[in-house]
C-alpha cells in the first residue's frame, strides 16, 4: 500500500504539507475533511436547516442515502481527488461558512464516518502510484497499515497565529496578527481539539506507530521536507 497518513489537529497545517508532500514525491492528494463537507453541502442544498440536530431529516441513514444518490464521490483531477456533487466539483462550494458550522455534526455520525472512510478507500486503491491522504484518522481508522503515518501538532497559540494570518493576508502566513486576536482562537482551537479528542466515532490520536512532529517553529518548506525524507526512506524502490 502506497499511503502516507497525514494527521493532526484542526489548523496544524495537515492539508498545506499533504498536499506539498504528494506534489514532491508526484503523488496523488487527498484531504477526507473535503468529503465530509460535500456531504454536509449536499444536506443543506436538498434537506434544509430545520432537519438539522433532530428528527429524520439529518439523520445517518438519510444523509448517506441522499450521497448515495447524488451521488457525492471524490474524483481524481490531476493528482487531487476533488469533491463531486451530481457530477459537478464543489471544491470551492465547500468552503462556505455555513457549511463550516455545520460540517462537525455530520462528521460526528459513525455511520456517515464508515461511509466516508469506504469511499477513501475505493478511491485510492484506483491510484497505484501513492496517495497522501490527510486528516484526523487517517492512521488509526482509514488507513491503519498505511506504511508511514505523520501526526502533525503545533501549540493552539502557533495554530491560531498562523489560521489568522493566513485568513488576513490571502495565504501568508507571515501576515501580522493581532494578539487578542490569536488568543481568542486559540480558546477556540483548544475547544474543537477537546471536542475531536473525546468523541465517540473515531477520536483524534496519533497512531501508535506515527511519526510525531511538532511544527509549532518550522516552517512550512522545513516541515513538508521531513515528511518527504521519511518518504523516500519508507518507500525505497
């Protein structure tokens, strides 16, 4: 199997170096947190708001019968798998706020996470070359044998300067940032880590066999060569 697994908490960088890594080895990408919010869309646009937290509107069984039918898939373009809904790419669709806010509630569902992480696998097994696939259980849940796992962390503070950054200078991370700022989304990061660490379905954790790294003071460029040099020591021939 030709997978690395790339985990970690929100905003420690997971999906910037997975997808640094697969671009220097040329290999495929493929962050599972778009997926889940493909089928959070998908819920939005065909059942609505008022289904959400009861009855049978938001319910497993109904979401993955509606990605199902859809369907919803990850499609492989150009060595990055892309979320499809009907056919159509909602890579960007994705990104939108109301699906940020709602996308914790259906990740939070074993049965849509089974469903997800099925999808996954039929998905990079059609991709002989390698994948890197990122994540929060990719090494203990999806991937378990995958032969290199990387567990990133970052202290919340490092985390939350760099979200704000990014999100004030378009990408740049070494945008200036208001330090009030920094603090009140590091609480808020410190809160989801508590909330993806305690869960029920597949909680957030290192493998027992990855590679920890703390990139709380690399840089991007240091942290994605590490991974690529345990790479090419993994994967040898």
């Amino acid at each position: 199997m030709r997978v690395i697994a790339v985990d970690g908490p929100a905003a420690s960088g997971k999906s910037s170096t997975a997808r640094a890594v697969a671009r220097r080895l040329g290999w495929a990408h493929l962050d599972s947190g778009a997926l889940y919010r493909a089928v959070t869309l998908a819920a939005l646009d065909n059942v609505g708001e008022s289904g959400r937290g009861k009855g049978e509107g938001w319910s497993p069984q109904t979401l993955i019968s509606l990605a199902e039918t859809l369907p919803v898939r990850l499609v492989l373009m150009k060595d990055v798998y892309r979320p499809v809904i009907a056919g159509v790419s909602v890579a960007e669709a994705i990104r939108q706020d109301r699906v940020t806010q709602a996308v914790s509630e259906v990740a939070a569902m074993p049965e849509v996470r089974q469903w997800v992480n099925r999808c996954q696998r039929e998905a990079v097994r059609e991709h002989s070359q390698g994948v890197v696939v990122d994540g929060r259980d990719i090494g203990t849940a999806v991937f378990p044998d995958a032969p290199l796992k990387i567990f990133l962390t970052a202290t919340p503070e490092e985390r939350a300067r760099r979200r704000i950054a990014q999100r004030a200078g378009g990408g740049n991370p070494g945008a200036p940032v208001d330090a009030e700022e920094v603090r009140r989304e590091a609480q808020s990061l410190a809160l989801r880590d508590y909330a993806d660490s305690t869960r029920a379905a597949s909680p957030l954790r290192a493998a027992h066999d990855a590679v920890q790294l703390d990139t709380s003071s690399l840089s991007l460029e240091e942290q994605v060569a590490q991974v690529v040099r345990l790479a090419q020591e993994r994967f040898r021939g």
